[in-house]
C-alpha cells in the first residue's frame, strides 16, 4: 500500500501536473494540502479524472484558501471533515480531513503558518495544534497523520537553522506542540528510515531556493508504531517540485509491505548542486 501526502498549492493550478503524477506514482492513497477549493468545485474539476482512475475522494475546501482532500482505492469509510473542538480565525478553516483507508485511519492535515511568532495567529497555531492532538489520541490503533505541518521538527529539518532566528516553523513553541503529538506514539516514517540525511520538502519558489536546495521539511508522515512497523520505504518526490507550474512542496511518499521502486531515497532525484554552506543566505522574506 502506498501512502502520499503533498501539498499542491492549487488543485485547479496544479491538475496538469497532478494526474500525470498519480499516472506515474500510483499512491493508493493521496493526501492533498492546500486545494483552494470548495467542495463542488473539486469534484466538478476532478471528480470524472479521479473515477476512472479508480479513486473516491474525500474533501474539506473552502473557495481561495486552506482546503485538503485525500483521494482513496483502497476504500474511504467514515469520512470526517475537521477538528472537533478546533479553534478557528476567527470561524473553523478546512484543515484537517480523516478516513478509514485500506484498515488505517488516515488524517490530511494542513496547520495553521503561525505568520509571526507571538502574534494571534501563532497562538491559534498552538491551540489547532493541540486539538488536533486530542483527536488523534482518542482515534484508532493504525493511523498515519500526514500533511503540511508547517513546522520543521529539528534545526536539520532547515537549510540553516541561523536564516530562521525570528521566524515561525522553528520556534520552540511549535515544536514542543508537534512533539506532544508525537508522543502519542506517532514515528516521523521518513526521519526515522534517515536519519542523517539532508531532507527537504518545501523550498521557497523565490531567489533560487530550490535550485540550492535550500529548503525545510515541513511535509511530514507521522505513522503509529503497527503501521511504522510495516513502512519499506519513505521518500521525497523532488522530481515533482521541477518543471514547469510546480507547487513549492514536494510529495512525500511511504510505501508499505513491499516498496515497488525498491527502498529508494531520500530525495529522489537528489539535489545537483545543493548550497551546504551556512551563513550566507537569508530568507527571501527577510529585511
């Protein structure tokens, strides 16, 4: 069974390099982030090209903004839409939908960004976080939550932990949150299979950044232990971020059971000419 999470940045932007991707990848099961689409919409835009590839798909979109969806062919029952209890900005955002897929219980997430640290945003952040977390522990034993997490667990999950000093995805705060989720018995599949790898699945689409592979890990598959155990392989898919009309994440991968392209990764392709020198480079959103 392969499981995918990617962040598409745009369904309606992203279709053209979406289907050839699931033609060429195959996930049984794909979880998608930031739809930017209502409900109807997306099944207007994608709902015959999903069926005849044998899909059903599960959404929670709103026009615009936020929005995710997991598409299925290994079954889609008990479908939730949100977080229960979650806090909204100030009204409840699409930003979590679950599932019952193949015998897991699948959890497509996009968290909130935070924006600036201390700001209400970033508390908003915070409690999405820990609601989240409520949910999941009071869930199943087989779950993988997946998603645009917006934080990068450790100073490796950055191309330079310096660049970052002042914004979110970094700050202690956001990660504590991510690690009480964690503790719930959740393994990072992708960390946990490479451990001292460089790992990116987010590069900023200004001043070059993926071209250096100056990116974030951010995109995450988070597995309880019985389906941890059952992971082949767990990669990032660069070759999705290249080309012409990508998102800025790349889809992440896990396989279970048996790995059809054998236990490949990291990062497949693997950066040219990453910049691994530190210090040099600022954030395009820095002063």
């Amino acid at each position: 069974m392969r499981v995918a999470t990617w962040n598409v940045n745009s369904l309606k932007q992203r279709l053209p390099r979406l289907l050839p991707w699931l033609d060429e990848r195959q996930p049984d099961v794909a979880c998608l982030q930031e739809t930017k689409l209502a409900d109807d919409a997306l099944v207007e835009l994608l709902g015959d090209e999903l069926a005849d590839r044998g899909y059903a798909v599960a959404a929670h979109g709103e026009a615009t903004w936020n929005g995710v969806a997991i598409i299925s062919r290994v079954g889609l029952d008990d479908v939730v839409k949100g977080v229960p209890g979650s806090p909204g900005f100030p009204r409840p955002e699409a930003r979590a939908v679950s599932a019952t897929c193949g015998g897991i219980r699948i959890v497509s997430v996009y968290v909130p960004n935070g924006r600036v640290p201390g700001s209400e945003h970033y508390e908003y952040k915070l409690a999405w976080l820990a609601s989240l977390r409520e949910m999941v522990a009071a869930g199943p034993r087989d779950t993988i939550v997946c998603g645009d997490m917006n934080v990068a667990p450790t100073d490796e999950d950055v191309f330079d932990p310096d660049a970052y000093v002042g914004h979110t995805h970094v700050t202690a705060p956001e990660r504590a949150a991510l690690a009480e989720l964690q503790a719930l018995g959740l393994h990072d599949v992708v960390r946990d299979r490479w451990p001292h790898e460089r790992v990116f699945t987010y590069w900023d689409y200004r001043a070059g950044m993926f071209h250096q592979d100056l990116g974030m890990r951010i995109d995450l598959v988070l597995a309880s232990a019985p389906v941890a155990s059952r992971v082949r392989a767990a990669w990032v898919d660069r070759k999705a971020r290249k080309g012409s009309g990508p998102s800025d994440h790349a889809p992440v991968i896990v396989d279970l059971d048996e790995a059809p392209d054998g236990d490949i990764g990291p990062v497949v392709p693997p950066p040219s000419a990453p910049a691994t020198k530190r210090g040099l480079v600022k954030l395009p959103q820095s002063p």
